[in-house]
C-alpha cells in the first residue's frame, strides 16, 4: 500500500508537475537576473575567496558553504549519477546539467531571501530558511508550517536514510562488512556530531568537506587525462540520448526523452538541491561578506556549481569512459566496477572511503536543516530537538539495512512534495528578491562595498527581525 501511494506521488510530481516547475522557475529566474549564473560567476568565486570572515554573531559564509556542500556532495554524486543512467540512459546526465544550470539561478534567489528574513535563536546564532520567508515575507505561516513538515521528513529522516543505505552498499560491496555493524558505527558517528549543534556540524564539514572533493576530483581528472580520445564520443552519447536521436529510427524517441529528462531531472535536484529550499535554511545562518543578503546567494549558486557540474560530471566521465561497464551493476556498485575498470582493484577502496565521508557529512548536514525547521515549529523550544536527534539517528541505522529502492521512491516523494512549496513561494516573493540582489549589483558596479539596510525597503516594514539588517 505505501509503495503504491509513494509511486503514484513520484510519477504526478516527477513526469509532469516538478519538470515544469522546477525547469520553468530556472528559466524565469534566469531571465530576470540577465543569466547571473554566467555573467556573475566570476565574482562568485572571488566571494569564496573572502567567505572565511565571520562574527560571533554566526557562522562564516565558508562554514556555511562546506555544510552545504557537505548536505549536496553524497549519495547523489556517486550513487545517484549511476541510478540516472541506468534508468534514464546518458541522457539524464545532459538533464543534470540543465537542471543546475537554471538551478544556480534559483538557488541565488531562495538564499538571498533566507538571508533577508533569518532571525536570532535564543543562543544568537542566526536561523532561517523557507519556512521563516513564507511566515514572515509572504504572511503565510501554513506554508512555512507545511514546508517544516516536508523538510523534517525529507532530510532529518528519510534522506539520512538514503545517504547511510549508500554507505553500507559500498563498504559491502568492497570489504564484504555486516550491513548491520555498519549500521551501528554510523549511526554512533552521526549523534555524536549532531549533539554538538549547527556549530560542531560546520566545524567537522569545514574540515572534511575540502579535502574529500579535490582528492575525488583529482582521481577523476585523471581518469580523464588517460581517456581523452574517448570524450568526443561520450559527450555525442549524452546528446543523442537526452534528445532520443539513437532511438530515432525505431520510434521510442518520446518515450527515451521523457525517461532521460526524468531521471536526470530527479537525480540532478536531490544532489545539488537548488530550488528545494533545502540550503537556504543553513544559508540563512551565515555572517555574509560583504553584509548583505545577496552576498550569500552568490556562495550558494558557486555551490550548485561545484555539486553538479563539476563533481557529478566527474562521477559521469568515470562511469561513461568505461565503455561496457557502463552496463553493469546498479547504484554506487555501478560507479565502484567503472573506477575498477580504469585504475584497478584499489579503486573499490578508494570510492568506499569516499563515499563514507561523503555520505556521513551529507548526514549531519542534513540533520542541521531540519534543526531549523524544528524550532521554527516548536518556537524555538530546545527541548524537542534530543528525541529528534534520537530519530535521526534511528533512520540511519533503517537506511544501512534497508532495500535501496524504497529509501530512494520515498526520499523523491518528499523532497518533490517539498520542492513544490518552496517554488510557489519563491515565484510569490520574486520581485523583492530580484529588488534586493540587484541593489546588490548597483553598489558593485558603482564600486562600493554592497550593505544592505532593511529600512530602504518599504516592502519589509514590519516584516524583518529588528536590529539583523540596520
């Protein structure tokens, strides 16, 4: 009965619904903003560089970014890239980085709001997100409230489920490890980072984070180096898939491209997130540099950025690049036979480790957006968050043990359902945000240091916490 229900919700949601949405707030976002993901890049890098200032009033823009990467880098660079071309063909690679392309547009926009509307919890640390724009900017309290709900079950629950199931695959399927031991350490790991707080779980991200993404990025750049007479004809294969050219001449044309787009679609959200509204809740949390909300957008698009295009076309090159090993295997086995194929038998161990960090971080990066949106519904009330904490570490020892195919059908459903709120909102609160990113760029291009003062829009008056933005 769930399964039907939870397939009956992917299939309204992800063939038709969220394809739309999601495809069509990209382009509008992207055509609004003068295609910010290009013209502005480079800037958003040169924030990377200055994003380790910040106050104790919060954390760094640094900080906030490693724990956002830290949320988006996992299961979906490895495994999830693999499950999409297994179901979607080459194609979904191409909807991968369609998605994130219009994704960075988004992101910009739903963080720049987090940051206009983020408040200070008890213990001043700075707390915000979806649910706080959609109470607080658009007066709809319902659809923070909705939106908490969706988040709560999609990230604290069901998606650490999906990143501790990655973990026992791969370490399984390398060293032959009980999926149940497994089970156990992770879970032990992840409540004692999580009984830190947001500040130990950006500390453990700002550590790991940088050094887990170059050293698998500097295996797949290699990968490359030794196969690149072999990238003129994978890159044709993700064409020719994502628009069904090879299945041309015997007529499954629709039906390839509407699979392709599908999965690439699904699998391309869940791993860098943009639109979902789910790293706006951490990027709420950041002291920015310079100090105004639009700064922060700019870190996050930088991070769509790095998720998608660079480290799941990492993922991809290693996986396509193996010729007919392409074929074998499903999810992180997948990714784990193709590097096997290119560097040999130490590979296994290599994306084991990998995928182990990338996983466990994903898992107390999650854990941190739904802290957020506990509070938001218990109105800042700390004493919800120990028989939470308990959960989440529950729902890892689930994942480790349990059927891949449920955890993942389970985790598109909710982050569908929660991707479609925040897109309405986000749509709704839209001409304040381009407003604000844009007197962002006035002040870059007259050649001052943007700041942002709530009180020169009259749109905010009653609207934003005293004392954040003045």
């Amino acid at each position: 009965m769930l399964e039907t229900i939870v397939n009956f919700i992917n299939m309204l949601l992800w063939q038709h619904i969220l394809i739309y949405g999601l495809v069509g707030a990209g382009i509008f976002f992207t055509l609004r903003l003068g295609f910010i993901q290009i013209t502005h890049l480079g800037h958003a890098t040169k924030l990377m560089r200055i994003s380790r200032k910040g106050s104790a009033d919060g954390l760094s823009s640094f900080q906030v970014f490693c724990t956002s990467m830290a949320a988006r880098v996992g299961a979906g660079n490895m495994a999830g890239v693999a499950v999409a071309i297994t179901t979607g063909g080459p194609g979904a690679i191409f909807w991968m980085w369609l998605i994130a392309f219009l994704g960075m547009a988004t992101s910009m926009v739903e963080s720049t709001l987090a940051q206009v509307f983020k408040v200070k919890d008890e213990e001043g640390q700075f707390r915000g997100g979806p649910a706080y724009y959609m109470t607080n900017g658009l007066g709809q309290k319902w659809m923070g409230v909705l939106f908490s709900i969706f988040l709560i079950i999609a990230f604290g629950l069901v998606f650490n489920a999906v990143q501790a199931n990655t973990i026992s695959a791969a370490l399984t399927e390398v060293f032959a490890f009980d999926a149940t031991i497994i089970g156990i350490v992770t879970a032990v790991c992840s409540g004692l980072v999580i009984m830190g707080g947001l500040k130990k779980i950006a500390r453990v991200s700002e550590i790991i984070v940088p050094v887990m993404a170059l050293a698998y990025l500097f295996v797949a750049a290699f990968v490359v180096v030794t196969n690149l007479e072999k990238l003129p004809g994978v890159f044709s294969l993700i064409i020719n898939s994502a628009f069904g050219w090879q299945e041309a001449a015997s007529g499954g044309v629709a039906y390839a491209i509407a699979q392709a787009m599908k999965a690439g679609i699904a699998r391309g959200l869940f791993s860098n997130e943009a639109g979902m509204g789910s790293a706006a809740n951490i990027a709420a949390s950041a002291t920015p540099n310079p100090n105004h909300p639009a700064s922060q957008g700019f870190i996050q698009m930088f991070g769509v950025f790095v998720d998608t295009l660079v480290i799941c076309t990492a993922t991809a090159a290693i996986i396509l690049l193996s010729g007919d090993v392409a074929t074998q295997g499903d999810g992180i086995s997948l990714t784990i036979i193709a590097l096997q194929s290119h560097v040999g038998q130490w590979a296994g161990a290599f994306i084991a480790g990998s995928i182990l960090l990338f996983c466990f971080t994903s898992i107390i990066a999650n854990y941190s957006y739904a802290e957020s949106n506990i509070l938001f519904l218990s109105k800042n009330k700390t004493h919800f968050l120990t028989p939470f904490r308990l959960c989440v570490v529950g729902m890892v020892m689930f994942g480790a043990i349990a059927k891949i195919d449920i955890v993942w059908n389970l985790a598109d459903a909710s982050m569908g359902l929660m991707a479609l709120v925040n897109l309405v909102a986000l749509v709704l609160l839209s001409n304040l945000a381009i407003k604000v990113i844009k007197h962002y760029l006035a002040q870059k291009r007259a050649g001052e240091e943007p700041s942002f003062k709530a009180s020169e829009f009259p749109q905010l008056k009653g609207k934003v916490e005293k004392g954040i933005w003045e």
